[in-house]
C-alpha cells in the first residue's frame, strides 16, 4: 500500500512540475504510436492528440447534437466513457481543472450539455490501461513520463469499466483505442 501512495505521489509531483509541458509534448505521439509501432493489432491513422490535462473541452465542428447521440468524427476525443450497453459506449468529453487543495481533476461539459456521443466499441480495441487489468486495478501500470496508461488488456476489461479519464481513438464511427489518464 505504502509502494502505491508512494508511486501516486512521485507521478502527481511529475505532473504538476515543469516536466507536465514534457509529458504533454510526448503524449502527442504516445496514442497513435501505441497502436502503430507495438506490435497491437489495431490499423488505423496517427491523429494528433490532445493534451491529456488540457483545459478546455474539445469539440467537434462537424457534429450535430441535434441529430440524437451518434459517433464523433474519427479522431482522438480527451474524454471519459459513462455508460456501456452491449457493444456501444457512450462519452464525453473533459478538461483538466486545477484544484486548489488538490493537484486538480477532470471535468465533463457544464449540465444541461448535450456534448455526448455514442460509437460501437471495436472487437480488436486497443485498451491500454493504467490501473491495470485486475479488479482491484491496485497496480499502476502507466508510463512515468506522459501519465497515460500502457498495459494492455482485453476488450473484456474495457467492457466492464467506465468513468476513467482516456484518449478515446475513435475511427471509421468505432472506438478503436482507449488510453487511460492516470490521476492521483
């Protein structure tokens, strides 16, 4: 227990020093190349992600939320999946708040918001997560120098957890890569 409050201390303290403009930069290419270049079956575009702690929320010009909840256009949405029925997962998007008291935490869109979107989950999905692929997701299993999760796990896993902060790939209308954020 001491090990993991230890290693959540040591990753809030990188985050929030000089090195978060450094792991932000990398993350840049950590998704995609994740997908690409390890050997992950998954075949899909490099896209440039967001700052994984990004302040704003991210939208989607092309998107009409008048037309109920649909897909988002491909590319990688900084967001947290809330709700999963059968193969489709519903999301949104978030931002990074700083805190006060704390390091900080994310938030979705103001309520009353529709900026919500729904895409089938793909059965080769790229699930790279950062508490690892246990119940207990005791383990942190995230890259030190960007914060994003890198163990992969089973679609299973993903199917089963929702709520978590991730870069959410979604390509051709289906999600395709979900990289959890790690957050103290």
């Amino acid at each position: 227990m001491r090990g993991l409050l230890a290693a959540g201390a040591a990753v809030a303290v990188v985050l929030s020093s000089g090195v978060a403009a450094h792991a932000a930069h990398a993350a840049h290419a950590a998704p995609a190349a994740a997908g690409a270049s390890s050997g992950y079956a998954a075949a899909f575009p490099k896209f440039k992600a967001p700052k994984p702690f990004g302040a704003t929320l991210q939208s989607d010009p092309k998107h009409d939320f008048t037309k109920g909840i649909h897909s988002r256009h491909d590319g990688i949405l900084r967001g947290r999946i809330t709700e999963i029925r059968g193969d489709v997962a519903e999301y949104e998007p978030i931002k990074w708040k700083k805190g006060t008291e704390t390091e900080g935490y994310f938030v979705g869109p103001p309520e009353g918001d529709v900026m919500a979107y729904a895409s089938r989950v793909a059965k080769d999905v790229v699930y790279l997560s950062a508490f690892g692929c246990g119940k207990s997701e005791a383990g942190m299993t995230v890259n030190r120098n960007t914060g994003l999760g890198n163990k992969r796990c089973p679609r299973s896993v993903l199917m089963k957890r929702d709520g978590k902060p991730a870069l959410i790939t979604v390509y051709k209308g289906k999600i395709v890569q979900v990289q959890e954020i790690w957050t103290p």
